[in-house]
C-alpha cells in the first residue's frame, strides 16, 4: 500500500450521486429559510449555552464600567457635563449633584418612539436590540409608552453584523411595527440587510433618532427612505438658533449636521453660558450647579429653551422624523410632529434631589 491509496470500500457513483442529491436539498431547504423564516435545522442546546454566557457576561462588564462612571464622578467632585446619552444608574438612586446632562436621559428616545408606535395604531410590534445596558434601557423605555402586544423581545450580541437568522424569525412573526435599537455599524448593516430582505415592504421599522442620523444615511443610502425615527432635535427646527446652527455647520463641513453634532454645539453652549453666569467661579460648587441648572433657559441652543430636572437631565420635546428626499434631492431627517412635550427622565422621581 502506498502512501496515497484510500482505506477502506470505494464509493460508488451511486452513493456519491446520493450524497450530491441530499446536499441539493438542503440549499434549497436553506433557501426556503431565508425566503420564509422558517428554520430547518434546532439549535444544539449545548453550542447555545456559552454564547449565552458570553453575553451574559459582556452584560455584566458594560454594566460594571456604568457603576464605575458613576463612583467616579461622585468621588472626584468634578462636574461632568454629558453630551451623550444619559446612563439609568447616573438619573435614579444614583444621581449626582457633579452630573449634568446636555443631550436625553437613555430611555427618553424610546419613550418616544413608543408613543408613535401606539398612535399609529400598530397592534404589535418586534423588538430588537443589543445585549447590553443601554440596550435594556431602549427597550424598557419603548415598552413604557407602547400599550401594543410585543411579540418578541430580542437582544442580539454586542457589535453583531450579519442579521439573516433574525430577519428569517421577525419575517416568520409577522409583526405590525419593528422597533430597532441598533448604532453605529450595526444600524447600518441591519437596515442594509433589512430593506435587502425585502421586509420593509411588510413590516414598518421604527428606530431611535441615532440610528438613522445623516451619518447612517450617508453610509445606507435609498434604503433608508420610508422610515421613522425620534429625537430631541431636528436640523429643520424652526427657531433662529437652529437656522445659524445649521446654515454655518454646512457652510463649514459641506454636509447636513448629526445629531451627535447638535448634542455636542449645545453642550459647549451650555458650559460657556454656566461659566459666564457664575462670574468664572467654578471652583464653588453651589454657585456653579446653580448656574448650570439655568443655563437651558437662558442659552440660545438649536432646540429652543428646555429645562433641567434636579436630577441633572433635560425636560425638553421630542418629534418624529421621517427620512424622506429634501429640494436638493438629499435624503434628510424631516420632523413631522411633536410626538412628547415637556418630557422628563422616568427615573427623576427615584433620585434624592429635589
């Protein structure tokens, strides 16, 4: 025997022409998957239970580095102003005198998009988010407001990009409404895959003011239109603020601003209008507190006047907007109402200061 002879019975054509003719059939079992939503193929139990722990502890340490922020913004005494979204654990039991958000508590956005949700009239909807803190928030935050029978409520991995297993099961759910809290790369490749699907044709997809922002927009495209999405700002806002803020972003970047553009311009604003009212005096915390407290309602900001909670987090509106095609035929974010006024963070009521 040399080194290349094969052990043990040749297969014959027969047999090889039967191995060929099953593995057809399954392409077009996978096929009929991916066109339907149904699975042909369970889930070892025993491959599901590590990934589950894996997200099970990716949880855990996203919510270790949200208690972390906390302890120390309360132990340095040293204020942080927040021009991003506003963790649960910073707004209730956890709140801080040093801690002062500029932009919306984490749940507000979802809040909103609950309350559109059920002012359509969608009888049900699917949620989708990621495994971790601020994924929770989203959701718990859209339940809230939605008075609708949820039919799913799933979270998907953490930086997750290839969405057909769950585009097959929200398929097969035949939901109403598909409510998505996806950012960054995964909004981008979710909607991509969604509208590919062919599920925007059957399910509405509404989803936080971030998720489909200008800069998702430039990286998806026509896909994009037909959508809905909530935010505390839009760059059509009709007050003299918004229209400078807008008109000399575009001036200057050649491109329609984000939102995380806006959070950002309205921070700076608020500091500087704290700053100046306090006489430069940051170094006494009372004195500087109080004046950030104010600055909302004195400092000109593209959303208008708004007002701060004791909690340190906005009371301001949210709108709906929809992605639709502008003069220029550019695909922008155009608000369409005014879906919450005066809205404040639910967790205000949990939190010591008053």
């Amino acid at each position: 025997m040399n080194d290349f002879q094969t052990v043990g019975p040749r297969r014959s054509d027969a047999h090889r022409a039967e191995r060929a003719g099953r593995e057809r059939a399954q392409d077009r079992l996978s096929l009929d998957a991916l066109r339907t939503g149904r699975r042909h193929r369970q889930r070892d139990p025993r491959r599901l239970q590590p990934r589950a722990e894996a997200r099970r502890r990716q949880a855990r340490r996203a919510a270790d580095r949200s208690d972390l922020r906390r302890r120390h913004i309360e132990e340095s005494k040293i204020f942080y102003i927040a021009p991003n979204a506003t963790p649960t654990s910073l707004t209730g039991k956890g709140c801080s005198p040093y801690f002062f958000s500029a932009s919306w508590p984490n749940e507000a956005h979802h809040e909103a998009a609950g309350a559109f949700a059920q002012s359509k009239g969608f009888k049900n909807a699917y949620l989708i988010a990621p495994n971790y803190p601020a994924g929770k928030d989203a959701l718990t935050g859209f339940k809230r407001t939605y008075k609708g029978t949820i039919v799913n409520e799933f979270y998907s991995k953490l930086n997750q990009l290839d969405y057909s297993a769950e585009l097959a099961q929200i398929r097969a759910a035949k939901p109403d409404a598909l409510y998505a809290f996806l950012p960054g790369g995964m909004g981008i490749n979710f909607i991509k895959q969604f509208v590919a699907a062919g599920l925007s044709n059957e399910v509405q997809l509404i989803v936080p003011g971030f998720v489909s922002d200008q800069d998702v927009v430039r990286a998806v495209g026509e896909p994009m239109l037909g959508m809905f999405d909530t935010s505390q700002w839009a760059y059509d806002l009709d007050n003299d603020a918004n229209q400078k803020f807008v008109a000399e972003f575009q001036k200057e970047y050649k491109r329609i601003p984000t939102l995380y553009a806006e959070q950002g311009y309205t921070a700076a604003l608020i500091i500087d209008q704290a700053v100046r009212d306090a006489k430069g005096k940051i170094e006494d915390p009372k004195a500087f507190r109080a004046a950030l407290m104010k600055a909302p309602e004195r400092a000109k900001t593209p959303r208008g006047k708004w007002k701060e909670a004791a909690n340190g987090t906005p009371i301001q509106d949210y709108y709906v907007r929809a992605l639709v095609k502008d003069r220029e035929g550019r695909i922008v974010n155009r608000k369409i109402s005014t879906i919450l006024k005066d809205h404040g963070d639910f967790w205000a009521k949990d939190c010591s200061m008053k």
